[in-house]
C-alpha cells in the first residue's frame, strides 16, 4: 500500500518523504548511541533471568547498575556488583553491535546469540562476601570470616556492611563435599584486589566456591544501584 502510493508522488513528495525517514532513522541512531554511552559510563540494566539471588531478587527483577571506576574499588562486603562473564563469547563487532540494538529495542527480553550459548558467558550479579585481607571459609553454606585486623572467625552476616539473607535447602543424599554446592570451602586468605563472591541462593549456580575469587581489576564491573521492576518491590542497595 505504501510503496503503491509512493510511486505516484511527485518528485518532491517523494524527496520529502526519504528526508522524514532518513531523519527518523538519524534520531533513532543517535538514541542508540546515546543509550549506549550512558550504559558504558553511568548507568546501565540488568534482568535477572534465574533463581540465583533468591530471596533477593527473583526471575525477571529488572535493577540498575552503574560501573566501577579504577582498579581499587574498595567494595563494602555485601554490596551486589555485576561479574564479567568467566567464558567471554568470541563474537565481532558487528554481531556484538546488533545484539546490543536488538536488546535496546526489546528491552533485553530478545537475545538472538544468546540462544543455546554457555551460561558462563553471560554477566552475573552476585553477592561481596569477602574482601581483601580476609580469611575465609564455609560451613554449612555459611562464610566464616576473620578480617585483616580482627582476632576470630565471624560469619558473614556479623561483618556484612549490608543486611541480606540466604536460600540452602538439602542437597541430594550422599551428595559429597567434594563436589560443587556442598556447602563448605576450604579455608583461604583473600589477597589485594581479591574479592570472595556468592549466590544468595547457595545452591543455584556458580559463585567463588567453583571460579574461586575474582578481580576487582578485570571481572567486577558494576554494581546494583536499584531493582526498579516490577514496581510493587522497588527497592534500592
């Protein structure tokens, strides 16, 4: 119907109607790369896609996040941060330009190349456990800590600067503590730059029990600013 009214226009309709397009693709554009500088430096969102961080958070919250700046974050135990993805995807420029358009305009709910891909390689959001200069280790899917300068072991809810509760549930008889999610971590003193990071839900997913601590330099990125959906549990962090 379009391209059949189109063709009988006249030569400045026809010049009048590419201008409006070519105008409204340069405003979508540059919408875009708007969007895209505001989610590189200031802030950006996150849908949360699995049970991971129950109680906290549940399948298809949707938070805000703002990045990390310089290598020494100094992050408070118990703040949420987003983890880079532990298997980067080998994806070029263009693929990775029009996933991020793609996801712009479906507002994350469509992922063409994520579809079937590993979940490692998808960013987390996870839990500050441990801090630089702690020891550490678990017990019934609870940290014991005793800080740089502290004389004894403290769970982790005792050293927390941030209140949050945890998910355990029984694991499979005979499951052994070898194996992931068993619930215990064998003691480890935590050196600079490096951060202990876990589920909420414990035995969910993976977290520093299986990757073992992360970097603050090259795998914390972000962190939670606010969970903003669904508007009936907006809550900030």
């Amino acid at each position: 119907m379009f391209f059949q009214q189109y063709k009988f226009t006249s030569y400045t309709e026809r010049r009048e109607i590419r201008f409006k397009i070519l105008r409204i693709l340069v405003i979508v554009f540059l919408i875009f790369v708007f969007q895209q500088l505001i989610r590189s430096y200031i802030i950006s969102t996150y849908r949360m896609q699995a049970e991971t961080m129950q109680p906290s958070f549940r399948s298809g919250d949707m938070m805000i996040t703002a990045p990390f700046y310089g290598v020494q974050k100094n992050i408070e135990r118990g703040t949420l941060v987003v983890v880079e993805p532990i298997e980067k995807p080998a994806r070029g420029f263009f693929p990775t330009v029009l996933q991020q358009a793609i996801s712009f305009f479906t507002f994350q709910l469509v992922n063409p190349f994520g579809a079937g891909g590993s979940s490692q390689a998808k960013p987390f959001i996870r839990r500050i456990v441990g801090v630089p200069g702690d020891t550490i280790y678990m017990s019934d899917f609870v940290l014991y800590i005793k800080t740089k300068d502290g004389g004894h072991f403290l769970t982790e809810f005792e050293v927390a600067e941030n209140d949050y509760n945890i998910k355990m549930e029984n694991l499979p008889e005979n499951w052994d503590s070898s194996l992931p999610f068993s619930g215990t971590y064998p003691q480890i003193t935590l050196q600079e730059g490096q951060y202990f990071v876990l589920c909420d839900n414990r035995i969910a997913s993976n977290d520093s029990r299986l990757w073992g601590a992360v970097q603050s330099d090259s795998q914390i990125k972000g962190r939670v600013l606010m969970r903003y959906w669904p508007f009936s549990r907006v809550t900030f962090f």
